[in-house]
C-alpha cells in the first residue's frame, strides 16, 4: 500500500472534535465550540426559500453573485466609509476558512515567514504550514496587550505577511487604531491579513477596519463571513476585500478548491447584508447581555475571568482548581460536571504552551447559560 502524505504526519485532530463528541457522549452543555444555539432572522431564511423556489439552484460564477458582492461592497461603504469594486476586489467563498486557504496559498511561497498573534485560531497555523512557510509566534498577554518589541523581532527579510483576528478569538481583544498603525509600519513590506467575522460583535469599544486605513489598503486582505453576525453558521459564507491585483491571486487557488458557494444562499445574504441599523443594535445589545451574564456565572462558580472587548468567548483561569493540564480539565468539566469549555493550550504553539486557560462561548440561550450555571457551582 503507498504511503501517505507526509504533510500530515505534524496534523492533529482539532481540539473542537474531541470536545464536541465528548460532551454529546456525556450529554453535557456544550459552551465550547463557537456557534449559537439559536437561529438566525426569519427574513435572510425567508430570501433563502425564495431564492430556491425562484430557481437559482445552478452553479454562479466563481467569485459570487452579483447581488451579494453588491451587498458587501455597500456595506463597506455604509458602515465604514470604505469603496471597494464588487467585480475586482470582492469575492466570495464557502466559509471564511477557505478564504483564508486561499489567501494564504495565493501569496506564500515555501521558506516564506508568517506572523502570528498567539493565542491563535488554530487553521491558521496549519494551512502556513501547508503551503511551506514558517510561523513566527507574538504573544497576546492577559491584559490585551502587544509587545511591540517582540513583533519588531520576529520580522526578517522572509517576512511575507501577518495574520490577526480582529476582534480576537479566543481573547476577544479589539485591535485599536493606533495599534493597527504601529503593526502596518513595523510590518512595513508585508501583506497584512484580517480575519474579521466578529466585526458586529462588540462592547464597549467599536471596531477598527483595516480597510479604513488609506496607506495600508493596497496591501491587505480583509477575510469576513456572515456566519456570526446572522447566527447561521452553517450556511458557509465568506468573503475577502483586496486590492484588485491580491484578488486575481486568490481567485486563482478559489477557484480549484470550491469554485462557487451555494447560489441561493448568496441571494439570501445579500438580503442580510442590508439589514436596517436596527438590527446589528439588536446584536449587539444581545451578545452584550450574554457576556455579562456569563461572566457573573462564571466568577460565581470560582474561575477568574477575561472578559472580552468583542466576539462571543470569555477565557478563564482554572489555576486555582488545582489542575494544571487544561485539557485534563475540561474533560473533567464533560464527565463530571456536564459543561464542555475549550482549552486554549490547542490556540498556543507546542514549543511554549500555556496549560491554565479555558475558553467558554456564551452565544447560547439564556435559560441554556444558567443551567451550566447551575452545574458549574458545584466546582465551588
């Protein structure tokens, strides 16, 4: 029998597998991996029936409808003041993972160098990988901070871009304009990757667009989905806005992985896309209640806690129950008692893990949150 590929000889099963089937084995709460339990707006399903019964049921072209890529270049410029050509520099994917593939396989070459912010989504560090590049690591510290220092020495002459997650999974940091500057001057020759899905969901401070910046807009790539925003994860929609010359690049690996997402679905979130102001309010006010009420829950059972500036996720500290391997731990919370959490040594690099942090999601119902409330107090 031939061998197989060696690439994935360095591959792990994600965190988020293991968990997931644990906590339905043991019927536990599931606060782990990073999707409501509620459904999204009755009228994007609405447009979605309407869009199949219409008969837009075939292939569309590669990089989108026309309708959606419309949609997304208004709401740029709606929301953010930001013009982007829905033909040239939009284009869309299934999912905003495969967007991140394709961006990143259309600009590394092997021996290239990726920067990273730690803790970091796990995809990114395997599709680097998969392409032959190196990550070099920079820390997120506790209290939301960046060692500038450090980012400065992680860039060499092989430096070919950097990726960070704004607002920030798991931390929930926003990523400040003064930051945003002081990383595009020090990264001076990179190309500067966003993965921005959490744009909608914020608190007390507004989100920072890379777009928006006019010296950096040639050479980022902002990477989106309508996943979190809409509560439909599972429709798979992402998209990237990019410089006109970076979108003929990524449409060329686009189009040999996926080539189209699903056309009715397109038609639905163009519809989404152009949801009245008082809607991503709503969102907002929601998720912002949610956060609260999982943070008081989890102080109340013990945990010390990171509450985030964005994003649907609250890291914790478990150093005072008295373990000292996270993954233990969690394990722990499924069997015994019956809340599933993510340890976050699966977003840190091997080489230098951090072994003391769990991640809960709170995009969940109430009455759900204050059932695992009610489990979780018996840590006490």
């Amino acid at each position: 029998m031939q061998k197989f590929s060696v690439k994935l000889d360095k591959i792990k099963p994600t965190i988020f597998s293991h968990i997931t089937n644990l906590a339905n084995k043991h019927k536990a709460i599931n606060l782990g991996q990073g999707f409501p339990d509620f459904d999204g707006p009755d009228f994007v399903k609405n447009a979605a029936i309407q869009a199949i019964q219409s008969g837009k049921n075939q292939y569309c072209p590669s990089i989108g409808v026309n309708e959606l890529r419309l949609a997304i270049a208004e709401k740029y410029r709606n929301f953010y003041d930001v013009k982007f050509d829905p033909d040239s520099e939009i284009t869309v994917y299934s999912g905003a993972t495969e967007a991140i593939f394709a961006t990143l396989f259309g600009i590394l070459n092997p021996n290239d160098e990726v920067i990273l912010f730690e803790p970091f989504y796990d995809a990114y560090r395997a599709l680097c990988y998969f392409t032959g590049a190196t990550s070099k690591l920079v820390r997120i510290s506790h209290d939301f901070s960046i060692d500038f220092k450090q980012l400065e020495a992680q860039v060499s002459s092989k430096t070919k871009c950097i990726v960070l997650t704004n607002p920030h999974n798991p931390w929930g940091k926003i990523f400040s304009r003064e930051e945003i500057e002081r990383i595009g001057n020090i990264c001076a020759d990179c190309f500067l990757i966003t993965d921005e899905v959490y744009e909608h969901i914020t608190y007390e401070d507004s989100h920072v667009p890379i777009s928006s910046f006019p010296t950096l807009r040639d050479r980022s790539i902002t990477i989106s989905s309508t996943a979190k925003t809409y509560s439909l994860t599972g429709w798979k929609i992402g998209y990237t806005l990019a410089d006109a010359a970076i979108s003929k690049r990524i449409r060329m690996v686009h189009q040999f992985l996926t080539f189209c997402t699903s056309t009715p679905l397109q038609y639905a979130m163009a519809d989404a896309l152009r949801a009245p102001s008082s809607y991503y309010k709503a969102l907002k006010q929601d998720y912002w209640k949610k956060r609260d009420l999982l943070n008081s829950i989890l102080q109340d059972a013990g945990f010390k806690t990171f509450p985030p500036q964005g994003a649907y996720y609250i890291v914790t500290d478990i150093s005072d129950f008295n373990y000292t391997d996270d993954v233990q731990f969690c394990e722990f919370l499924i069997k015994k008692i019956g809340v599933a959490a993510i340890p976050l040594s699966a977003f840190y690099s091997e080489s230098d893990p951090v072994t003391n942090l769990v991640r809960f999601c709170f995009a969940k119902r109430n009455e759900v949150l204050e059932e695992a409330g009610k489990r979780l107090r018996k840590l006490k």
